[in-house]
C-alpha cells in the first residue's frame, strides 16, 4: 500500500486526555515488562507449568486492557460519531468486538 492508498481508518484519530494516555501506557509497559519475563523464564528452561502460568497473567492484562480501551473507544468515539450522525460505526464496533472475542 502506498501512501497515497492508505487505509481508511488511518487517518482517524481519538484524542486522549494526559491522565488515560498516561493509564494505558502504564498498562502496557508492565505487559511488556511480563513478556520480557517469560522470554527470560524460555532462557532459563523455567518450569513449563510455571511458564503457562505467567502466560495467563500476561493475557488477563491484556485483556484488562482491552476492556479499559473498548469502554473509552465506545463512551467516547462511538457516542460522538453517532451523535453526528455516522451510523457506520455502529458495524466497526461489532467488527472490533468480534475481533476481540476471538
């Protein structure tokens, strides 16, 4: 895709305020610092059991995450694009939430 063919979705942005930007970075660099974890637990030959068990703790986070943007995502840009009249994103939203539950 070249620059003057990119995506649709591109070029939408959401403003975040500084306090739930500062939240979900958080969020995710201790997500990071957990993966960084269980890659040294494969160097270490750790436990599998053990392993799987910070794999979870890693996907629970995620997750978390993923509620925490998905409620922003449909109080915030969701209201404001149907309260404009853009009924469309009524589908995008079905769409990010089934990609979700997969």
């Amino acid at each position: 895709m070249t620059k003057k063919e990119s995506c649709p979705a591109c070029a939408k942005k959401t403003l975040r305020d500084e306090e739930l930007k500062r939240k979900l970075l958080n969020r995710l660099r201790r997500i990071e610092g957990q993966v960084r974890g269980i890659e040294a637990m494969i160097e270490s030959d750790a436990y599998c059991s053990d392993v799987l068990t910070q794999s979870a703790a890693v996907n629970a986070a995620l997750n978390a995450f993923n509620r925490e943007l998905l409620a922003c995502h449909i109080r915030g840009c969701v209201k404001r694009d149907l309260l404009a009249g853009d009924e469309g994103v009524v589908d995008e939203l079905v769409e990010t939430v089934q990609k979700l539950m997969k």
